[in-house]
C-alpha cells in the first residue's frame, strides 16, 4: 500500500488531530507561551525568509536543498526547522504519538479509497529479563505464513520524539516494495522504544535488545533478519550490533544485513554542525545526546554513542555477515560524522554500500515519501534501499532453499 504526496487538506487534518492531543497532553500554559513565541516567526519570519530564498535571490546562491525544492516541501522543511529548534520535545513528542499519528493514516487511507489495509499490523508486548516493558508493531503481508526477511526498525527523533506508528505509513509502503521486488512473505518489526527523559541509557538499548531478540524467534535464522533504522534509531542498531558481537557465540546472532538512514553514528561532537539547507539543530541534538547518555562519561562509551568505537577489530566481529547499507544526505548536519565512520567500517573490513543523495536533507528515504511531488521521487529511497537488501539477501536464495 503506498498513498499519495501529502496534501494541504491532510495538513489541515494532522492540525486537527493534534490539537486536542496538544491540549490532553501538554500544559496550557506552557502551550500558550509556545504559540506566541512561534507567531513573529509564523507571521513576519517564515514569509519573507521563504519569498526573500526562492524569488528574490539567485538559484546559484540559494541553499542546495532550496534550489531542488518545491514550494511545499521547503515550506515544510522551513517550519520543522524552527520546531526542532525552538519547540521543546514534550511538546514535540506530541505531533509524532500514536493517538495522532494512526488516526491521520486512517485519514489518508479513506481519501486514497482504503477502508481496511490490505497489509496486517498489531502491536506486540515483548517478554523480556529487564525491568521497562517492550512493545513492537508488526507489520506483515500473511499473518499466517512465517516471514522470510524481517526487517527490524527503530525509528529516529533525537531519543525524545517519534513513534513507529508516525513511520507506519512508510513501513507499509515498504513491505508493498518488498513484496514487489521478490520476497514471499516479508514483515517488519519496529520497535517503541521508551523516550528521554522519561528513561536513560540503558534502558532503549536494553529494549532493542529484547526486539532483536524477539525477530530471532520468529526467523530462527538471523541470516534472513535486517536491521534498519533512521538518526537515533540507527544509532541504536549500530549500538546493538556492537552488544552481539561482545556477546556469547555472536557469529550465531549476527544478522544478515544493515540498512542505516543517516545514523547519529556520534552523540555529542563538533562535526554536528548546522547546514542551510538541513532542518535539525546540532544543539538540540546535543541536549537530547547528553539526556540519553545520562553522564557525560556514558557519552565516549561506544555502547551509548557508537562512533565512539575506532577499534577495528570490535567493528569486524560487529558487521553483519553481508555487511552494511548507509543512506543519508549530502546536506545534512550528521554528514562527516557518517563518512567517517563509513571510512571506519571499510578500514575494517566490513562490506559497505553507500549511497549519499546530493543536495539531499537529513533521513532524506522518509522525508520524501511524505513531501516529493510524483510517486517515482516518493519511493525512490526505499526502492534503493530495497535493491540494497536483495543484493545481500537474495529472495531467489530464500525460495531455493525453502525458507
């Protein structure tokens, strides 16, 4: 199932939703002081800015991301901008929530002609030996029928913002492409893991452990598992992947492949740096950075912050047997920190696909199925990370072999 470009009636949608989620969930007070802190930059900011860059000056002076762009998206980009820097997470982590999220989709499923999901997705609660629940959403073409890939995805929003059912719409578009380009029976497991402040390090690494764990139970291959993730959710994989390989017999737990959407690959580091084009905020992330780590000696622990890691030997135990895929935009603030540790990977051996998308912004594969005009430019991405995957595990491979 893969909807059309967001239009300026589902935005008003979304606004109505979130309204009363803003109003059941954040106080009114703290609520109000935002709107009118936001209105100089809604009113008199955002205009001139967005006609001043498009009409007034010259392509070749423009930012990368704006001379590409169209009017909607980089209105859009623009307005998530100002709200990565200025809005704080606890109300930001409203607009991503499920009680928003889910009832939008269903919204745009209904004006796509969609009544029920030709997909099947539930949630599912984890067993798990640590004290903080785990809960997952599953997402699969035949319930029935055992998967033969699973990928497994943590979602991104800076470890204080952001849900799987936010990405839902995505995940489904990318099982459809899955199943297109030759899988049988794909699914997706994404993870909900547990926010800052309300919990620190340990606690989300504790709880993909507990869903990577869970997808090996299901697959009982690791072979035909992937793991994939974008920004924060990334960081985890790779963090996960550093876990297995210090872990009791991890040539039996790696899994087959890795496919990473601009990994946060460091916490809190001087190459994050804002760019004109990118909408995150390399201070805002280095306050959420520090939250998640909790000490400022946690943040050089590679567990907590993986580009930490510069021992060649660990990343070689920790690859994945066919190696990894990273994916991210040239214009966005985590770039050097990603060719670094891209540069990292390969001087350790590991198989390392890449693909930087020029002029591009940050998790560019997920920005652009909500925000690009023609179906072609909307999935794009996952068609490129799909193709990626089959490279490392072949679905004709899967069929021979009766898996």
């Amino acid at each position: 199932m893969i909807l059309g470009q967001i239009s300026y009636l589902d935005c008003l949608v979304f606004l109505c939703f979130l309204a009363p989620q803003l109003l059941l969930n954040v106080n009114v007070f703290e609520l109000v002081f935002c709107i009118l802190k936001a209105l100089p930059f809604i009113v008199f900011q955002l205009p001139y800015q967005l006609c001043h860059e498009r009409y007034f000056t010259r392509k070749s002076e423009r930012a990368p991301f704006v001379q590409q762009a169209s009017f909607f998206q980089d209105l859009v980009i623009r307005i998530v901008r100002y709200a990565f820097a200025f809005i704080p997470a606890k109300i930001g982590r409203v607009f991503f929530s499920k009680w928003v999220a889910l009832p939008f989709l269903r919204f745009r499923m209904l004006r796509h002609g969609y009544l029920h999901s030709p997909l099947t997705w539930r949630e599912v609660n984890l067993k798990t030996p640590y004290k903080t629940k785990s809960v997952g959403l599953w997402v699969t073409v035949d319930e029935g029928e055992r998967p033969d890939l699973v990928v497994y995805y943590c979602h991104g929003g800076g470890f204080s913002m952001g849900s799987s059912y936010f990405y839902l719409e995505f995940l489904l578009a990318w099982v459809t492409i899955l199943r297109e380009t030759g899988y049988r029976n794909p699914a997706i497991f994404a993870l909900e893991y547990t926010l800052v402040p309300d919990e620190k390090y340990p606690t989300q690494l504790e709880q993909t452990i507990a869903g990577y764990d869970h997808v090996c139970h299901i697959t009982r291959d690791p072979w035909r598992i992937c793991l994939a993730g974008d920004s924060a959710g990334a960081t985890l994989q790779l963090s996960l992947l550093l876990h297995i390989s210090k872990s009791s017999f991890p040539g039996k737990r790696r899994p087959g492949f890795a496919t990473l959407i601009s990994p946060w690959a460091t916490l809190v580091t001087p190459k994050n740096r804002n760019t004109p084009s990118d909408y995150l905020n390399a201070d805002s992330l280095h306050l959420y950075g520090r939250q998640y780590a909790g000490t400022p000696k946690n943040l050089k622990e590679p567990l907590v912050s993986p580009g930490m890691c510069k021992d060649r030997e660990w990343w070689a135990r920790a690859s994945p047997s066919e190696g990894f895929c990273f994916m991210y935009g040239s214009e966005e603030v985590f770039g050097p920190e990603v060719r670094d540790l891209i540069t990292l990977l390969r001087r350790s051996g590991c198989a390392v696909r890449v693909r930087e998308e020029p002029d591009q912004v940050h998790a560019w594969p997920v920005v652009s199925l909500f925000l690009a005009d023609t179906q072609a430019e909307r999935t794009k991405g996952l068609r490129d990370l799909t193709k990626m995957i089959t490279q490392a595990i072949d679905p004709s491979v899967l069929e021979i072999n009766g898996i």
